[in-house]
C-alpha cells in the first residue's frame, strides 16, 4: 500500500508572494518496505524536496507552492498545520541528516537527546527512558551503549555518530524514513556499515526509506526506485535495475558514465612505465609525530605517530596515488613533503626548493578573497624574489588558457565556480614551472561532473609537463582514472604498494582487501552487507614508543605487500 | 580541567602586573597627599615639618623600598593604612565594598533578566514588527550614558514625586531590605541598562545564529514545538556568549559604579578611589583598585567555570 | 564601492549613515567657525536666554550660543574620538596579529599585559591617565586609546588565529612567501571586516568615555566647549536652564546612537550569510 | 531612616511605602558636598574638617556671630598693660567627653603640641611670640609673649588652637580617636559618606535641644537640594550659587546667606613681566567689571569688596582704585606702560575648586580681551592647581583665599617683609610691612582700623592682585528647623542654638 504519493509538488525561497521556485512540478509514490533513491547533483532540489515533506523547509525560509503530498492516503503534508506536522514528525515521519558532526547538540548529553524522543513519542519517564536507549544503541550495533548515554558528542567519531542520529530517528518507529546523504562525510568503510545498517533496519521494521545521494554507484545496492533529479524537475524515475542498466535520460547516462565509477582495475592508466628515470622526489623513512598533552608544567601524555616510516619515490610524468581513511596519515604526509608539517625523522629528496608545489582540498579556503587573479598568480613569483613584469604576465595568460579560464586578470575569487577556482589553484601551482605537484584531495569538493573534467585536465598537463604527481584521496574510483602506482596507507603506514592495475584488481593485504570490497559500485545490486563494527585504530602510542622494523613480501614485478598483521 | 587549571595559573601574574602598574601610575601623579590634606596652607610649613610630614606619609623611601614592603604586607593579607581615613585599607574596603558588589550584582540581574528574553523574543520573530522595537530599545539604552540617566533620574524623582532613596548612608540588606531595595533599584538601572542593552543585542544575535544550526533542525525533526526547541536545545547555546559578555561588563559595572555612585551619592568602593586619587592616598588607591582588579578576573574566571560547566567540549577539552 | 551600496539598503544602516553626515557636516562647519554665532562671545544681555529666535538653542551662564557650542563640541569630540580610536586600532592591531602569528611566549606576554588593562575598569584607567597628564584634549586621547587597546587586540587576535590555519596561508608557505607579506597581504587584508566593525562601535564608546571624563572636569578644558563639559555645566542649572542639559545629551546620544546603528549594518554586510540577502 | 514622608501613590519603580520617623530619637539630618579630610585639630585646614571639628573641640575662645570673642574652655582673658602677658581662666565646669575635667596642664601640652615642629601643625606661625606657658593652678594658664601681640587673642579663637587631652597627647591618639570638650561626641564616622555625632549631655556650654546629628556627605549638590525637597536632609550646607539659588523655590525650605570672610581674587604676578609693570596690573584693576564677573559667575551672590572682608575692617570698596570699569584708563595705563597693542598671558584655576572658578576665569578673558589682554586659560586638577599656586609658577591665577576676623593674621603671610607667602604674593614695599606691624601692636580698636584702611587702600593703588568679591555661605534648612544664627567664618556652632519642632 502506497505510504507516500507525491503528485506536481512545487517548492520556493524568498518573500512571501515573490519566491524563485526550485522545484517544478516532482511526482513519486513511496510504498511500506520500499527504499526510493533520489539522486542528483547539488542544486538539482533532491534535499529541498526531501524537506518539503516534513515541512522542515518552512523553517529554512522556503515554502510549498503547489501540488499535493498524500501520507498514508489520510493527509496532505502540503496543506497540514504546523500543529499537525508536529504529531507526524518523529512519530510517522524520522530523518536523518549529512552531517553527523553538527546534527547533535554539542551542550547535550547523548542519552537526553534520545531520551527525550522516547518521553514525547512513547510518554516513558525514569529509568524506562534509559533502558529504551539504552537497547536503541544496541540495535544500531554501538559498542558498551551504558557509557556511550553520559558522554558528549565531540567525545565520539563521525560514524558513531550517524549510528545515534538513525537511532534517534528510528526511536519514534516512524514509518518513513527520509535520509539525507547520510554517508557522505564518512569513510568508504564507515559507508558501508552505515548501508547495512540501513539495509537490516529496513528488512526488520518494514519502514518506507528515501535516500538522497549524490553518487549513484553508492544507491545501486539499496534501492527498489531511483529517480534522478536535474534543475529541479524529476527527469527519470523508474526501477532500480531498469534505471541503472537501460537509462532513458541522457543526463542518467552522464552520471553512470562520465563520473567517475570504481571498475575494481579495469579503468586504471596504462600510459605510464617506470623507465629508470632519476626520481623527481624520493623520499624515506619519513616519520611524523606529535606530542600529546606536553606543555606548561604537564609531562606529555603519549605521542601520535601520525605516519611511521613512509617511503616512496616518483619519477617524472608518473602519477602515485596514495589511498586511505581519515586518520591514515595521508594529508600528514603530503604536508610533511611541503615542509607544512616538521617532520620527525627522514630524507625527502627533491630537484631543488620551487621544483614541488601543492594544491590543496578546498579551493574557496585556497585563494586569498581579498586579491585578484593577477595577485594570486604573482604571489609564487614575488616569494621567489622575482618582479612581476611583462613576460611574467604572459605566462599568466598562458597558463590561464591553458587550464581553460578566461583571460581576466582583475577577477576576484568569487566570481568563480567551484571547478574554476580549482583550475586557478593549479595555474598558480604551474607558476614557476614545478616538477612535481601534490595534490592533497584536489578533486573531492568539488561535483562529480566537474570532478571529471578536472582529472583529464590534470592528465594532459602531466603529458605536456612531464610533472609528477603525488596524488593523495579517499576515492579509489578518482584514484583508478589518474594513477599509475597506488601506495595504500593504514594508521600511518605502507601497507601495500605497486602498479595500480595489480593493487586494485588483485589486492593482497586484508586491508586493502576490506576496503576495495566497501567501495560502492553499479555492477553490485542489492548486497546485503556483512555489518561489522571496526573503528580506526588510535594512534597514540606511549612516549618512546619504536614501531617494529617492515618487512616486505615482493608478490609482482610492481607489487608488494607488508607483512606485518594490522597492528 | 586542564583548561581552568591554566586560568588558574595566569591569575597570580596578572594580579602582579596590575599591582606594579597601579602602584607606578598613581606615584606619576604630579601632587602628593601632604599638598592634598592642606591645600595652600602647606606652604606655611617649616622645613622640619615637612620632613616629619613626609616621614608620616611614607614619601621619604625610594619607590622600590615602598613597593617591596607594600607587596610582603599584601601577601600577609596587610594593604596598608590610609592616610585619609586614618583606617586600614582592608578596613574600608569591607565597610565600603558590599554596595558597589551589590550595585553590580543588582545591575547586572536587571540587564539578563530584561535583556535575555527580549533578546530572545526579538531572533524568534525577526524582521516583526516587535523585533524592530527591542532593537531600537536596546539600541538607544546603549547609546545613552549612565549620568544621563542618572541626573534625570534624581531631577524627575526629587521635582516631580518629592521622593528620593537615600543618600549619603548605605542601608544593608540585611537590615531593611525593603528600604535597601528603593536605594539601589535606581542607581541599579541606571547603570544596568547599557548591559542590558548589550546582552539583548549578544542574545538576539547569538540565538540567530543557533536558530539556523543543524542540531536545532534535528530537533524539529523529532517532532518538537517552537517553544521546546528553545528553551531545550537553543538556550543552552545561547548563554555562552551572554556569559562570556557578562565578564567583561562586570569590568565596566565596576568603573560605572564610580561616576553612578557620586551622582546618587552612595558610599561604595568606585567613589572611594575617585577621591583617593584627588587626596593622593597612595596605599588606599592601590589596595582598592588591586581589590577591584582581583573581582574582576575572579568574575572572569566563574565566568569561565560557567563556560566549561555549559559546554562539555571545553571540559573534557579535545577528545 | 560593493560595502557601500549594501550598507545603504541596510535599514538601521541607512539611519547611521544619516545620523553621522548630519553630525560630520556640523563638526567640520563648527571647526572651520562657520557657526551661526561666535562660540566663545559672550552676549551680557542674553544670558540663560531659552530657545530663541536669535539664539535657536538658547545660551548658557555667560550668554554664549549653545549651538555654535554645541557644533565647535562634536567637532572636539569627534576629533577625541577618532583619534583616540585610530590609536587603539593601531596598536590593537599590530599586537593581535604578532601575538597570533608568533604565538608561545610573545602571545602570552601580550595578553597577559592585555589582561592587566582589562583588569582595571574603563573609567578608573582613564582616571588615573588624565592625573599623570593633567587634564586636557591629548590627555582624553591617550586615556581612551590605551583603555581601548586590549579590546581591539582581542578583536584581532580571534580571527587571525583562525586565519592562520587556512590553507591559502599553507599555500602562501609553501611558495616561500616571507613572513611580513602573509602578515600583510593575507591577514591584514581579510581582517579588515571585523576591525571595520569594532572601529564603529569604538567610535560610539569613545564619545561616551570622553563625556564621562568631561563630567568629572578631566577631560578637555574651558573655554573650549565639548560634549561632556557642556553637559556638566548644565548639571547645576537643570531646574532654570534645562535646555543646556536637553540639547547636549541629545547629541551625544545620537551621534553614540549613529555608530552604533552604523556598526550593527557593517557588521550585516561584512557578514557572508547576511550579505547575500542584502546584495 | 529611609523616607520621613509617607508615599501618596504606589510609583511605577516600586520605592518602597514610607516608614515614618522614629519619635524616640530627635535627630537634626545634616548634609553637605565635601567631608573633612582628617580629625588631627591641630594640622587639618581643609574648611569642611575645621567645620566638623567645631562641634566636637574647643578652643580657649570662640568668635561670635558677628566675631567678637566668646569664652570657650576660657571663662575670662586678660592682657598685660604692655600686652605682653595673657592669661586665662578656664571655666571649672568644662570637662572632656570622657568626663575628665579640663586644666591649665591640658592646654600647655595643647600648645606645646601646636609649637612642636615634629606635629606639623600648619597655624604654627601665629603663635611663635609665645615664649612660655605657666600654670599657676589648674584654672590659670598665664602666656608670655616675645612682645605686645594683640591678634594672638583672635588666633586663640581658631579651632586649629583647640585644646586636647594631655593624656592624648601622650598616647598618641589625637588624630585617631575624638576626644574633645565640644557640644558633640562623634559616634561612628565613615569618611566620604556620613557621620553620627550625639549631643554631650555633660558640655558646660549648656543643653542641645535635639538628641544628635546625622551627617550625609553628598558630593553632588544638586543631589544635596533633592535630599532637601525629599525631606530626608533637615539642614544643608551649600556652596554653589547656582543651586543655593533654586532654595527658596520650595517654600518649606529656607535658605540663609550670610556673607563669608573669604575673598575671590585675580592673583597677579608681579615678579613677571609684564605685571612688573605697575601701571599695568592698575591697566588690569581698570580693565574688568566686578559687579559683572559677580553677577554672571554667582547669580550677582555676594558682594564686591576691598582686601578686608571681615565686617569690622570692611570699608566702602567705590573710594578705593579702580573699583568701578574704566576701559579708556585701562588703555591710557597699557599705553603709558608701553604695552598699547596688549599682551598675551595665561590664567590657571583650580577645577571645581571653588565651583564658581571655570566660569570666572571665562569671564575675566573675555573682559580682558576688550582692552587688548589675550589670556589662555588652564584648567588644573586641584593639588597640581596648589603645587604651581605656592610656587608662585603662573602669570594670573583666579583664587578663593580664606579670611580671618583680624587683618593682621589674614594678611601677615602674603605682605609683610617675612611673611612665609612671600613668594605666592609676588610683592612688598615697606608701606605695607610698616603698617601690618603698626597694626600688630596698636591695641586701640578705632586706631587699628584706621592703619588697616589705609594698608587696604594702598594694597589696592599697588594692585599686586586685583580683588573682586566676596560670596556667601549659604545654609538651607526645613521648617520645623530654626534658632540658626549663620556667622561670616561659616561655622557651624549655630547648630547648637537649634531647637527642632516637628
């Protein structure tokens, strides 16, 4: 029986009787036991359309223009009263929100806010409220539950969080679940025990589920329906295997195809070969470690080894992907490269001070906003001591051209979009013609469809400048497109290194295994995830600590792997 | 509790600082108490009287004598005897001080409990007209100064009513808390509406902020009204600011204390270093200022302890 | 410029903006003596005159225009205050941002020297500045800027540490960029909001104090006529001359009145969120 | 006690209902804007402390309302034929509060104390004639002077000469506790805040009608003229014309003006040029309007007068140089003096010392610039004010200088050739030193006043300062309060006279 039956919804920002509409005109049914993927790029309405349902958008500004949203063929969210929606939230209708980190108050123990979700919806009071928490977090597989009530939510990690927030929105038993990109600012691994989770909740209770995503390969194991969604309007919904494997819309076939999608090896380079080339950077044994708790009259607690023993080297016009979770040491490392972070112990061997630049994650934070094009790109040339004059200027302009810009030098940052203001950051690194680029996340916050676009644009700079790139990310299917090699990084080591063919197609160390098995992929449909609960280990070690010696197994021409257990 | 552990540590040395400064300031001062006790009658002095004079007053040694026996004394809990008052500093200070701490404690109630909930009032119906009346209020309660208010005050209340708190003598609490109550309430608002304002404004701004905050949105999406989403999730929030301001008001509760005490005539601490530093009274001018600076970094570190109980992520510091 | 056309759709910017031309064109017409009587003649026939047809805001003891007085005033105490607050965001501003960038020690010293002016109450500070000096115009300058001091420092301080860890300071590292330019061209630069927004409200606090110390006779001297003087003047003939009470508070309130409504917009317009609601 | 009058409507600030005046205890509520700053009678000077310790010491003699001399501890005096001896008999009923009674041994160790250098004791000066004190019996006291000294009789009379216990003196306790044999014992006293002084049932001066007085220092005084309308101050000491003035408005208060010794002037300094030039402080003595300075700064509150104020010296000011405004002669003196275009100068006053002394010195510019006279004026704090006044380091300084009853004390420091002022007067000419000591010794009254009318015309032909005015002390009180009688000393000891009937 249809839970939800949304017919020509219509949604708008702004002053009451001058909105901009966002979204024109959206029909889907949702039924009990179903799961509904929406996917969309940002700015196509999926969050929007998801919030119009349970009205929270009416507290973010906008308002519900037209059309009707039956619940439960009784109600129409669209037209209820706010007195109304206040009975539905919680009790019918749970959401889960993107941002685990900020979605809890930071002032409020755990245990009050789900507690007081068990005292308004099943009027529970005393030691009732505690117990029902209590088995709440037990069944979204949180570990010693009885602790986890009286700490903080600063005190716990991102996905230990998201698993509160599903038992917060499962506490009231709603019977539709709406969540909104759950998993996007979790780790791969993380990712898939929150996918299971969802998956076992649904199987058990039965509940109607909308999932928001971007990243289409992540719904493919999960969904019954995908509507994908562009520009506000709805512009294909169907089943999810008809939608993934016979696509009607173009702009579906844009998504499947052209973004980025993990192919377990298939897709990795085959245009690099080591030839003996002198390495551009090499580095050894590099060691970064940062005391704890030192400082005025206090002895340090413990030391973080941040990233124990790394070695690795590059030779011009090859890529070197080094893959991770947070926590793993890779950004340390870049850093460390760039002298951003002092290292503790180590070589790093480069073809002199400007030969290695970097390019850094976020390109609104990478640009100064307060200067223009032309300030930017002269910064690297004045801190080289040289003076801006006319030829510096062409090779701006060159450069520019050649990351395809325009050619308007008194342009302030934020005139740009998001893929541009990226492009600018890789003139500037070009500007004094470096030999070896790190890229430090570069293409991760940016959209999927621009991610592309920046990738291949890296690819042919590299062919044109012969440049060496140390590229670090999180995204083994942006990793697949760009690397030749891939060094895998877990808890501040090396655990498996060589040509990216090999690693990805045939991975031999458990971890690389455990993670390349997480990554989302379109070929696999309706998995049932095997749900563990492992978390990232600490680093923290006692002072003086001396981690155990590596000892390599060579198992391919390019391929080794460590052989020391997961410590 | 490494976090207060540090406040903790940084409170001997600022007092230090602030005793070195008071003390050099005030010995700057051109004049010295003799010339201040008998005005232009000091120039029939005789050489030997000035010099047993100076002796009285403790002139004669070089500075760092003075401040050495000054600061073993202050450690011994000892600040010196006043020239003027003929009385130990400690001494005046616990006659003088449980006004001005009660004119600031009144004031500052007076300004959260105005300025909190019409701060509060004002985020949740913004751009209403309502809104717009409690910022023009505090707006112009910030604008005007306390001796304005102060002079009309007395003017309107003697001319007008004929009815006026009582000056000159301080009437504790404990004795007659009704006739203590119409003493400060005047000079308490007085003084108290430019916090008020303030804390109205940080409150309206600080609840803004919160309003649009991802945790206040998980809480509506539990179900919950307007009401409780406020008083349960965004208040909380909402005072650390105010408590932050309230801090550094108390400051300037204290130094308003002087101008708002010589107009309403009260017997408090700020009035007795207005005149002390006219009479030149170098032990009581330090030993009072010394003992304001200590509330006010004392007020400064509650306000902290506050911080650290409101918000777990400074109490249990970084995870 | 972009600031300025958003300040103008700003409601409570729009009243500032008014307020303070008003008050800016009186004090230049006032310093220059373009005042519509002699502000230190005494006319022995219209003494404590009320509001008049010669004199539109009638005379004080010595039959002086209170007007002119009142234009010569703003004019003193704008000048108090601007100078005094242009100190202050000096000096706030070089020791916030050392104290950020070198941090450890230095930071330490710095705010814990802050600390030990903010330890001692506004008035009682200024009080203790202007009776080393004497009391006089300079005097009120030195007072306020030094009391005002460890408020801009703070304000500074705050968000050049967050600044610091952005990554186009990284990048500016990692070009070799020498200490002084990221001081300069990136920090500076991006703080020039934040300390936009304290100079205003300074600006508004610093009338305030310089009327304060007037009223206690420490601030600037007779003749000359400023703000608070008048005001403490009046205090006396508040029964037979309110006008010389009415009008001098009237100023003052709404030239503090004027910075801060033009504070609080700057504040909206500097602030990204805001802004785009405005633009 | 917080209102005497109870509240006709419940107010919006929620002041709390009226409690009505205890009956038991009939107490006098006394105001006044600035409290004594030390309670040693023999080295305090500030008025406000000489005005407290009145009513709790006494000295030998006392001065009457229109300061002739009253017995005090003194029953009866007597000079020598040569008037160079001067004895006392103490009156036998006169005892201290501690009931001890008052001997001849109490005031030779009181004048000792006063001689002794280390005490600092600033009226010092007036008695350094005394050669030796004898105490025949406990109720003589026979002085012997370095030669005939008639003013030394009125020097007796100030409460800088009041006699304290010998015992205290021993003990050291003269500054700290209060034990004298005045009308009034000081209960508790808060400095800068308020005092309770009980009436000392025991004083051989006889009884007080009312039970004690509670004194409340308001610093403010417009705040002390609304603690009168309120009706919690019965009597009020106010120094400011400006709002003395705004008194008889309410018409249950009463305000008494009584003209004060003290004398406001424009103190030149003639060791500067240009004031050496005595046709040029005449040019100033011309120059300015008195009765105008004295009608803008003071309301037109006091009277214009000559150097002598006190009312048995004062003479009609208009026979004396330059007393009325005469800009052409002011002109014809600057020119004769070479000085036609004018000079510039500055002009220092004390601020907020008296209230008055701002608007005066703004006043004096203005006038003095119509004849050409620029004057910058500098406003200073009061001790820096003290500190350039003694050294005489200014070009023109506006002054309120206290007074005495007798011209030879009030004057002796500034014009005589040994006078300790030397230096802030600025001036001497043997005219002057001859008739202060003819004036010292002459004990014919109508003979002494004909010396000093002529030293005062002479003081005002040389012009060393020009003198303006004198103003009044002014006292308030409510109905109900009255048998006030205000002297030219500005003493309180009228309030023994008071009889309340409320």
């Amino acid at each position: 029986m249809t839970l939800l039956s949304v017919r020509d919804l219509r949604v708008g920002f702004g002053r009451e009787g001058h909105e901009t509409e966002v979204v024109h005109g959206v029909d889907f049914d949702v039924t009990a036991g179903e799961t509904l993927a929406i996917v969309g790029e940002s700015g196509s309405g999926k969050s929007v359309t998801a919030m119009a349902i349970n009205r929270l958008i009416d507290f973010g500004g906008g308002r519900i223009l037209g059309g009707r949203a039956t619940f439960d063929r009784k109600i129409d969210l669209a037209t209820a009263s706010e007195g109304q929606m206040q009975r539905l939230r919680g009790r019918e209708i749970g959401m889960i929100f993107q941002e685990p980190m900020t979605s809890l108050n930071p002032v409020l123990k755990v245990g009050t806010q789900i507690g007081e979700v068990f005292r308004k919806q099943h009027g529970l009071s005393g030691r009732a409220v505690r117990d029902a928490s209590i088995r709440a977090l037990d069944r979204v597989r949180i570990p010693d539950a009885a602790r986890r009530l009286d700490q903080a939510p600063h005190q716990m990690s991102g996905g230990m969080l998201q698993r509160v927030m599903i038992a917060i929105a499962l506490a009231g038993e709603p019977r539709l679940l709406i969540a909104d990109e759950p998993t996007t600012a979790l780790d791969v691994t993380i990712q898939a025990q929150i996918m299971g989770l969802l998956a076992e909740l649904k199987r058990d209770t039965g509940t109607g589920l909308i999932f928001i995503t971007h990243d289409i390969g992540l719904v493919a194991g999960l969904a019954d329906r995908i509507m994908v969604m562009r520009g506000g309007e709805a512009v294909e919904n169907g089943a999810a295997d008809q939608v993934l494997d016979r696509p009607a819309h173009d702009y579906t076939r844009h998504l499947l195809g052209a973004v980025p999608h993990f192919r377990a090896g298939q897709a990795a380079r085959t245009d690099g070969a080591r030839t003996g080339q002198v390495p551009a950077l090499d580095v050894r044994g590099l060691s970064v470690r940062f005391p704890v708790g030192g400082g005025f009259l206090r002895k340090t607690r413990g030391v973080v080894h941040a990233v124990d023993g790394v070695s690795f080297d590059l030779v011009p016009g090859e890529t070197l992907g080094i893959v991770g979770e947070s926590g793993s040491g890779k950004s340390t490392t870049a850093r460390a490269i760039l002298d951003l972070v002092r290292p503790s112990a180590g070589r790093i061997e480069t073809g002199g001070t400007a030969a290695v630049q970097m390019v850094f994650q976020n390109p609104n934070a990478s640009l100064n906003p307060r200067m223009t094009v032309r300030g930017l790109l002269a910064e690297p040339v004045i801190a080289a001591g040289q003076n801006v004059d006319a030829d510096v200027l062409e090779r701006m302009r060159t450069l520019l051209g050649r990351v395809d810009l325009p050619d308007d030098l008194d342009r302030f940052p934020h005139e740009f979009s998001g893929g541009q203001r990226q492009r600018l950051c890789i003139a500037r690194a070009l500007m004094l013609n470096p030999k070896v680029l790190v890229l430090d996340e570069a293409v991760s916050a940016l959209d999927v469809s621009v991610q592309a676009k920046v990738l291949d644009l890296l690819v042919d700079l590299q062919r044109e400048f012969g440049l060496a790139y140390l590229f670090v990310s999180h995204d083994m299917a942006v990793v697949e497109r760009i690397a030749h090699r891939i060094a895998v990084l877990y808890a501040g080591r090396i655990v498996e290194v060589g040509a990216a063919r090999d690693v990805l197609s045939s991975p031999r160390h458990p971890y690389t295994q455990k993670l390349i098995s997480a990554i989302p992929s379109i070929d696999r449909r309706r998995i049932d995830y095997t749900l563990d609960t492992e978390e990232v280990p600490s680093l923290l070690r006692p002072v003086g600590f001396v981690p155990p010696d590596q000892t390599w197994q060579e198992v391919g021409p390019d391929h080794r792997v460590a052989k020391e257990p997961l410590s | 509790m490494s976090y207060v552990l540090r406040r903790l540590l940084m409170f001997p040395v600022v007092m230090l600082g602030v005793s070195v400064f008071v003390f050099v300031a005030i010995r700057l001062v051109p004049g010295d108490a003799i010339t201040a006790m008998l005005g232009t009658e000091s120039g029939l002095l005789t050489p030997a009287q000035r010099e047993s004079l100076t002796a009285y007053f403790g002139l004669d040694q070089n500075w760092a004598v003075q401040y050495w026996r000054w600061l073993t004394g202050l450690l011994q809990g000892d600040l010196g005897l006043s020239v003027t008052y003929g009385q130990p500093v400690s001494r005046i200070i616990i006659d003088r001080f449980p006004l001005t701490l009660e004119l600031a404690l009144l004031s500052m109630v007076i300004a959260l409990m105005i300025g909190l909930p019409a701060g509060v009032f004002a985020a949740t119906r913004v751009e209403r007209p309502s809104d717009l009346i409690v910022r023009v209020f505090a707006m112009i309660g910030q604008s005007t100064p306390n001796f304005v208010l102060a002079l009309l005050a007395i003017y309107i209340l003697s001319v007008v009513f004929g009815i006026l708190p009582t000056m000159g003598r301080f009437v504790p609490l404990t004795e007659d808390p009704l006739g203590n109550l119409a003493q400060m309430i005047l000079p308490a608002i007085a003084l108290g509406t430019a916090f008020a304002a303030a804390v109205t404004r940080i409150s309206r701004a600080a609840m803004l902020d919160i309003l649009g905050e991802d945790y206040v949105r998980t809480a509506r999406s539990k179900g919950f009204s307007q009401r409780y989403v406020i008083w349960r999730h965004a208040l909380p929030n909402a005072l650390i600011p105010v408590i932050t301001l309230s801090g550094v008001e108390f400051g300037y509760l204290l130094g308003g204390a002087v101008i708002v005490e010589q107009i309403f005539a009260l017997p408090g601490l700020g009035r007795v270093v207005l005149d002390a530093i006219l009479q030149r009274d170098y032990a009581l001018v330090q030993g009072v200022v010394l003992f304001i600076a200590f509330n006010f970094l004392l007020v400064n570190l509650l306000v902290d302890l506050a911080y650290a109980a409101l918000d777990p992520r400074i109490r249990y510091g970084a995870s | 410029m972009a600031v300025l056309r958003a300040l103008l759709r700003h409601t409570s910017g729009q009243i500032g903006v008014v307020v303070i031309a008003v008050f800016a064109v009186a004090a230049v017409l006032g310093l220059l003596g373009l005042t519509p009587h002699d502000p230190l003649a005494q006319d022995r026939l219209a003494r404590l005159q009320g509001p008049g047809a010669t004199y539109w805001m009638g005379t004080d003891l010595f039959g002086r225009d209170i007007l002119s007085r009142l234009m010569v005033g703003i004019g003193q105490s704008f000048a108090v205050a601007l100078l005094s607050v242009g100190l202050a965001a000096g000096a706030g501003t070089v020791l916030g941002l050392t104290a950020a960038w070198f941090g450890k020690l230095w930071d330490g010293a710095v705010m814990r020297a802050m600390d030990v002016l903010l330890a001692f109450p506004a008035i009682l500070l200024a009080l203790l500045i202007v009776a080393i000096l004497g009391p006089g115009l300079v005097t009120s300058v030195v007072a306020i800027a030094i009391v005002y001091t460890p408020i801009f420092t703070r304000v500074v301080r705050g968000p050049a540490l967050s600044l610091k860890t952005r990554s186009f300071v990284d990048a500016a590292r990692t070009f070799g960029s020498s200490r002084r330019y990221i001081l300069i061209r990136h920090l500076l630069t991006n703080l020039v909001a934040p300390l936009t927004v304290q100079i205003t409200l300074a600006l508004a606090w610093a009338l305030l104090t310089e009327a304060a110390l007037s009223f206690l006779g420490l601030g600037t001297q007779p003749p000359s006529p400023s703000l608070g003087l008048m005001l403490s003047d009046s205090r006396n003939l508040m029964e037979t001359a309110p006008w010389m009470l009415i009008f001098p508070a009237l100023v003052i309130m709404l030239s503090v009145l004027g910075f801060n409504l033009l504070g609080d917009a700057l504040r909206d317009v500097f602030d990204p969120r805001t802004r785009r609601a405005l633009a | 006690m917080t209102f005497s009058r109870p509240l006709a409507s419940a107010l919006a600030l929620g002041l709390a209902a009226g409690i009505a005046a205890p009956a038991a205890a009939q107490t006098l509520n006394v105001a006044w804007s600035q409290d004594a700053t030390g309670l040693d009678p023999h080295t305090q000077t500030a008025f406000a402390s000489i005005r407290l310790l009145e009513l709790l010491y006494e000295p030998l003699v006392r001065l009457g309302p229109n300061l002739e001399i009253q017995p005090a501890v003194a029953e009866s005096w007597e000079f020598s034929e040569d008037a160079t001896t001067l004895t006392f008999n103490l009156d036998p009923d006169a005892t201290f509060h501690d009931g001890s009674p008052v001997t001849a041994a109490d005031v030779k160790a009181s004048f000792e104390r006063i001689l002794d250098e280390a005490t600092g004791a600033s009226a010092r000066a007036n008695y350094t004639s005394i050669t030796a004190i004898e105490t025949p019996d406990d109720q003589t006291v026979v002085f012997q002077l370095d030669g005939p000294n008639v003013p030394i009789l009125n020097g007796m009379a100030s409460i800088n000469a009041a006699i304290v216990p010998a015992s205290a003196i021993e003990a050291g306790t003269v500054g700290t506790e209060v034990m004298g044999s005045g009308p009034f014992t000081l209960d508790a006293r808060t400095p800068n805040a308020n005092a309770s002084l009980t009436a000392f049932d025991g004083w051989h001066g006889g009884d007080i009608a009312y039970d004690g007085i509670e004194v409340s220092v308001l610093p403010d005084e417009t705040a002390i003229l609304a603690s009168l309308r309120a009706g919690q101050a019965d009597f009020a000491l106010l120094s400011d014309p400006l709002v003395a003035t705004l008194v008889p408005r309410e018409d249950s208060l009463q305000l008494n003006t009584a003209p004060t010794l003290s004398y406001h002037v424009l103190q030149l300094n003639a060791s500067r040029d240009p004031m050496g030039e005595l046709a040029v402080r005449q040019a100033i003595s011309c120059a300015l309007d008195r009765q105008d300075i004295l009608d803008a700064a003071l309301l037109g509150e006091g009277e214009v007068t000559g150097p002598l104020t006190s009312p048995a010296y004062r003479n009609d000011p208009s026979t004396l140089f330059c007393y009325e405004q005469d800009q052409d002669r002011a002109r014809e003196l600057l020119a004769e003096a070479g000085y036609e275009d004018g000079f510039s100068a500055t002009i220092m006053a004390a601020n907020g010392e008296p209230p008055t002394a701002a608007a005066e010195a703004q006043l004096i510019q203005s006038q003095l610039a119509e004849v050409g006279i620029d004057l910058t004026i500098e406003m200073q704090e009061m001790n820096v004010y003290i500190d350039s006044w003694l050294a005489g380091d200014f070009d023109m300084a506006v002054a309120l200088n206290g007074g005495r009853a007798d011209p030879y004390t009030m004057y002796n420091r500034y014009w005589t050739e040994d006078g300790n002022l030397q230096g802030v007067a600025n001036y001497i000419d043997d005219t002057l030193d001859n008739l202060m000591q003819e004036g010292r010794v002459e004990t014919d009254e109508a003979v002494r006043k004909e010396i000093f009318a002529e030293f005062e015309r002479h003081l005002a032909e040389m012009a060393p300062w020009v003198w303006l005015y004198t103003g009044y002390t002014y006292t308030a009180q409510r109905e109900g309060v009255d048998g006030f009688e205000a002297t030219p000393t500005g003493s309180l000891f009228g309030l023994v006279d008071v009889t309340l009937s409320e």
